[in-house]
C-alpha cells in the first residue's frame, strides 16, 4: 500500500485545491448550519498581529510572512512562526502583551504540523522531522524523518528515523513523545517516547504480511474505537495521512487515529474518544459550541484542502480537547451565526475579508461534540485559553512571503 508523500505546503495547496468540489463533509454541513445562530457568540481578540504597523503591539501589529506554526506555553506564552523572504521568524508574545521578532537559524522553510513549548521556552516543531527552536532562536534537527527505510521499532534515537513526524507533545512531567507515520509499503501510524537518546514505541504496530487494512481487522478498528483493555500497541492505524497529533493531559495521551481520537492511558491501554460509533446521529449546530451529539459517534473527514492537515489541543483548565479538520477549506466571515465578532480595526477585518481559508474546529467536552472556529491555520491551548492562528494571502500568482498577513486570536470560550 502506498501512502500521500509529503509536498511542500504551497504546492499542497494548489494539488489538493481541485479536490475540495468532491468532498461531502458533514462538519461544512455544520459550519453552514442554520442563521439563526445560538445564544453563544463566536467572539475573538486579536492578540498577536492583525494590525498595520509593523512597530506595534498586540492587535496593531503587522506580521508579514506566511504562517509556519504556532504554540502556546503553560503561562499562555505564545509562539508564532512565519516564513518570511529572508527566512524564517519566531514571533514570541509574553503575557504582559510584549512581543519580540526572534529570526531562526539552522532552518528555513519548514511547516510544523504541531509544536510544543518546553519549559526552558524552546519550541518543538513536527515539521516532517522534528526539530527544536531554543528561545534564542537557534535551530537543532532532533529526529530525522522523511527517510526511506523507516523502523518503528528501533529504540536509539540517533538511528531512529520516521517517514514523517507530525505530531509533539510535552507531558507534565516533562516527556517528549511524537507522532509518528510510514506513508509508503506497510503504511502506519505510531506514537514514540523520546527520552534523550533512546526512543520507545508507546502505541502502534507494524502490518503483518498479507494483513487487511479494512476495518473488518479488528486491530484496524480498535485504532478507532477501542474496545475495553485494548492495548495501545496492539492497534494498527493504516490512514497515516490523517494520523499522528497528540496533546497530552492528566488522564493520559490523546492520539489522532485517522477517522478517530484514543486516549493512550497510564496502563498502556486505549480509551475511544471520538469513535465513529455512530456517525448518523450526529445533527448541525445552530452555533457555536452548541453540542450536534456525542464525541464517540462522530467521524472525523478526511483531509482534502490545502495547509496544516489537523490539529490537536487541551485547554487542561476547562478539561475540554479541541480539534480541527481539514476535510474542507473554510473561509471565516464577519456576518451569520458563526461571524468573528472582536475585529475592531479595519486591518483586522480586511486579514479575515482576505483569509487563505482553514479549517474548521471541534470541541469535546463532558463527551458532547460541537464546532467552535473555522477558518484557521492551526490552534494551540494553554490551561485557560484556545488560540487560532489566521492568515491571509495576496491576490495575485507572483507573491513573496513577505505579502502574506498572519495574526493569532484568542477565542472566547462560553461560561
């Protein structure tokens, strides 16, 4: 079986664009849900960028360059990385509302998938390969991936290489693991422990010889659906392209499996959390954050737009996990039920007016799923806050890095 190789991000965009007429996704069905809207607006605060001068600060500040990636530490630190003509640029916004423009060396034109802030403020990046940012700026290759022998089960972390990393998470405690894929011949998707220089597989398993990738399999569909006691080693997870973003949380790993999220726990065993029980009933919202059924019935689309394919985050505080998908390219607006309403200047609302699209985000809480956002780049949590990442794009074909515009938001999250 052979996978999507990975492409760059802008040449994504433009061999995927074609495909987004074909693709039936029930969560466009539940973006274009009823005007009438619910009784919980969708309010956001530009925190970072969505401004016109390139001297000020916060919401005033003009980012030029395209996004990268984006993070948000414990103290809701943020971490915006854009590619600009030069190179590539951290953006660092500190809670007190001061940012700096950090330039990046020892890396250029990488896309991250997700990232994580570890607590010396160094940033790790699930970029094909993973990489790690100190705060100074400095860029270090940690593990390789986009090799063509990939072996999930070696344990050395020097020698370890994947075919493509897409997810990081730092634990509590200070654990490093990443999501990990092999798109080509025995496709699968996997987690790995990084612990200094070894490596230990923590969930996944390689395909045997002959072994069907249908979910008749039962290792396939417990990658979606665990049943009680599954351990997490014992699944194999075949759509690798959909797969591997992680967030992590005191119950335990949260794993992205395709049509699904699992909870990796303590045990080594797997809890269903967004399960494909029973996609049916899953209904359309009349707004946001208004529940269209429970998270275990639901089916994540696979991916078919340009950009980042998904993300994955806790907002440990609220005990709520937020994903997106990107089975559809949606552009956000500033009318109807699920308008951004907090674009206060007339450069925030062009930067929405002008928007590349996104994806469009879920939120699972107390079992119940419902949409929160749509439109964005990437999100990222802190323990009392979901952040979203947005930009827009020039009109013309012949355009510099630099013409791009990208800003982060704080959404408000109901009571």
């Amino acid at each position: 079986m052979r996978g999507f190789s990975s492409l760059p991000r802008r040449r994504r965009r433009a061999v995927l664009g074609g495909g987004l007429a074909l693709a039936a996704i029930a969560g466009f069905g539940v973006y274009n849900a009823a005007v009438g809207g619910g009784d919980q607006p969708l309010n956001v605060d530009f925190v970072l960028g969505g401004g016109d001068d390139i001297f000020g600060k916060g919401g005033t500040l003009a980012i030029q360059g395209s996004y990268e990636g984006l993070a948000a530490a414990s103290d809701n630190t943020l971490y915006l990385f854009t590619q600009e003509n030069d190179g590539m640029a951290m953006w660092r916004r500190k809670p007190s509302g001061a940012v700096k423009r950090i330039p990046i060396s020892g890396m250029d034109t990488v896309t991250a998938q997700q990232a994580a802030v570890a607590r010396d403020g160094s940033v790790y990046l699930a970029a094909d390969d993973l990489w790690k940012v100190s705060a100074a700026g400095k860029a270090t290759k940690v593990i390789n991936g986009r090799c063509k022998s990939p072996d999930p089960r070696v344990t050395v972390a020097g020698k370890f290489c994947a075919g493509q990393i897409t997810g990081v998470a730092l634990a509590d405690d200070g654990s490093l693991y990443i999501g990990d894929q092999v798109n080509r011949d025995d496709v699968a998707s996997y987690v790995h422990k990084v612990d200094g220089d070894s490596i230990e597989l923590v969930a996944g398993r390689p395909p045997k010889d002959g072994e069907t990738y249908k979910p008749s399999n039962p290792a396939v569909k417990n990658g979606i659906n665990p049943s009680p006691d599954t351990k997490a080693k014992d699944v194999l997870v075949t759509d690798s392209f959909n797969s591997g973003w992680l967030a992590s949380g005191k119950d335990g790993l949260y794993w992205r499996t395709g049509r699904g999220i699992v909870r990796i726990n303590g045990d080594g065993t797997l809890s269903p959390v967004v399960s494909a029980a029973a996609p049916k009933k899953i209904t359309e919202a009349n707004g946001p954050f208004e529940s269209v059924g429970r998270a275990a019935d639901a089916t994540i689309p696979r991916h078919a737009s340009g950009g980042t394919r998904g993300d994955l985050t806790l907002v440990p505080g609220r005990d709520e996990l937020y994903f997106s998908d990107a089975g559809s390219s949606l552009k956000p607006s500033l009318d109807g039920a699920y308008g951004w309403r907090g674009a206060s200047s007339a450069p925030q609302k062009k930067l929405i007016e002008e928007s590349s699209g996104g994806k469009l985000v879920h939120r699972v809480a107390d079992g119940e799923l419902s949409p929160a956002i749509a439109g964005v780049q990437a999100i990222a949590g802190s323990p009392d806050a979901l952040y979203a990442a947005v930009e827009a794009e020039p009109a013309h074909e012949d355009r510099s890095p630099e013409e791009w515009t990208t800003a982060v938001v704080r959404v408000e999250l109901p009571d």
